[in-house]
C-alpha cells in the first residue's frame, strides 16, 4: 500500500465506517419496529443508499476537519500528512467537495427527510471543526453528528412528503418513530462526547480526574436508552459483550492509554446500537442471527481496519 493511499484512509478515518454503517442500520431497524414492518415489506436499497450516504459525509467530515486544522496540527502534529507535506491541501479539498456532493446524491435520492438530515448534520460537523479546539463544549456538536445518523436511518423508512405544512412536520416525523430514535439519539451523543472529551487530550497525554470520569460515565448512558429489558436471551447477550468492550476501554482509560481508549470506545458503537435493535422483540430466528452477526461483524472490521487508519 503506498503512503498517498495510508495517508488518504488515515485522514478519511476509513476505520470508522464500520461504526457509520452500524448507526445507520441501527436507526432504521428501530424505525421499521415502531412502523412493524415485515421484513419483506422493507426497501433494503434504501438502507444500502443510506449507509453510503452517511459514509460519503462521514469522510467529508475528517477530510474537512485535518484541512481546517492545518495550523494547529503543524504546531502540535507535524507528523501528520498535510503539515508534512506529504498531502496536498488542494487534494484534500477537492475530496472534501467531491464527498460533500456524493452524500448530498444520496440523501436527495431518499427523499426530503433524508435532506433536512444531512442539512443538519453537514451544519454539526461545521460548528464542531470550528470549535473543537476552541472550547471543550464542542464535544456536543460532535455527539449531534453521530445522533443525525440514527436519523439517516430513520429518513431511510420515512420520506417526507414535499408539500406538508409546518405545523404538520412534528406530527408526521412522531406517528412515523421519531419518539423510538429520539432516546437512542441522545445516548449516541453522550457516549460520542464522552469519547470526544477524552481525545481532546490526547495530543498532550494528559487527562483530568474530571474528563476522566465524564469519559467513563458517558460511555455507560446508552445502557439506559438502547437497552430494553427483554425476555430473549440475545438482548443479554448484547449487554454482556457492550460491557467486556466497555470494560476494557475504562482500564485503558484509567492507565492513561488515551488513544486504546479511543479506539476501542469507537469501535464499540457498533455493539452499542447492538443493545438497541437485539433488544426490540424478534418473531423469527433469522432475525436474531442476522442481527447479532452485523453487530459483532461491524465491531470486528473496525478494530480490524484501525490497523491501518487509526480511529482519530
């Protein structure tokens, strides 16, 4: 593999794809649950179209942050592709406007649900490059950003219809699941800004008794809002491999190894949606099996492709 390539997937952050796709999928399985949808009833292209468009935003999202922080980087990361030169800044920008297009393609061949999406999650990533190495409150931006993706799935079973007033728009989004995405949404960002709080020093390798603790006790909220206590026993099983997952992270956390943390905590968003979908009511075995397969898989590929792009 030559350098211009590593350096592309490492900037592209093409190790967390995995964990794109796995918020995606999450987000429309819960979606089609609340509408009780048959599986043979469901558009699974449209999934495939949403999980490319959240990608093709994802990797906007890095390229865009590493040629905003250019000076930053030069000063604190000089190693880096573009303060090393070994990555042209009009290279990345030209990739940074081709996927930028490609997710907003996809999200209009969705539908305009998926558009007000990707117009809220493109704003997220604006105001996080732009405050993330300002303020530490740009961690919450961080966390909308992975919240917008459940809704990408959500937009993936739901398409809006053009012409409906404003004042009907709440009530077509909540009769169509807003309220099931909704809790798993504000427990993706807790554990996003968590991860986000802890990254911000890993330049420095120093960590906070504080940040510490809000990195451990975020990761730890979506038990609260993915996990439903069910009758099945994959629903524990989930819980069961989220918490030897979790509990790894928290010791590399507590030895200070901020960047295993990191990645670890990462790739374990594909086993945090796990905690939501294996916990909805599944009539048939396949399902479970199915599920259960794409969330282990999804975890595995990430730590897998970590070992050539690292996760931040």
């Amino acid at each position: 593999m030559s350098q211009t390539l590593r350096d592309l997937l490492a900037a592209g952050r093409i190790s967390n794809l995995p964990t794109v796709w796995s918020n995606v999928f999450c987000g429309f399985l819960v979606t089609a649950h609340h509408l009780k949808l048959e599986i043979n009833s469901i558009d699974w292209k449209r999934l495939v179209i949403g999980g490319l468009t959240g990608s093709f935003l994802y990797i906007a999202g890095c390229f865009y942050n590493d040629y905003h922080d250019q000076a930053w980087d030069a000063s604190h990361k000089a190693e880096r592709a573009l303060p090393s030169g070994r990555l042209s800044p009009s290279i990345l920008l030209f990739l940074i406007i081709i996927s930028t297009a490609l997710g907003i393609a996809g999200s209009y061949i969705l539908g305009s649900t998926a558009v007000l999406t990707t117009v809220l999650l493109l704003f997220f990533i604006w105001i996080y490059t732009l405050t993330h190495k300002k303020t530490i409150w740009g961690i919450l931006p961080m966390g909308l950003c992975r919240a917008c993706l459940y809704f990408l799935g959500f937009a993936c079973v739901n398409d809006l219809p053009v012409n409906t007033p404003p004042k009907e728009l709440y009530s077509f989004l909540n009769n169509n699941g807003l309220l099931s995405v909704a809790p798993i949404g504000i427990g993706i960002l807790l554990y996003i800004a968590g991860i986000t709080a802890v990254a911000r020093n890993e330049a420095k390798n120093t960590l906070s008794p504080v940040i510490k603790w809000v990195g451990i006790g975020c990761l730890l909220a979506p038990v609260f809002t993915h996990f439903h206590f069910s009758t099945e026993g994959i629903s524990y099983l989930a819980l069961v491999m989220f918490t030897l997952s979790f509990l790894t992270a928290r010791s590399a956390l507590i030895k200070k190894q901020l960047g295993k943390f990191v990645s670890i905590s990462l790739a374990g968003l594909c086993l945090v949606d796990g905690l939501a979908y294996l916990s909805l009511p599944h009539p048939r075995p396949l399902n479970i099996i199915l599920g259960f397969a794409v969330m282990v898989g999804l975890y595995i590929s990430s730590r897998l492709l970590q070992r050539i792009a690292p996760a931040t």
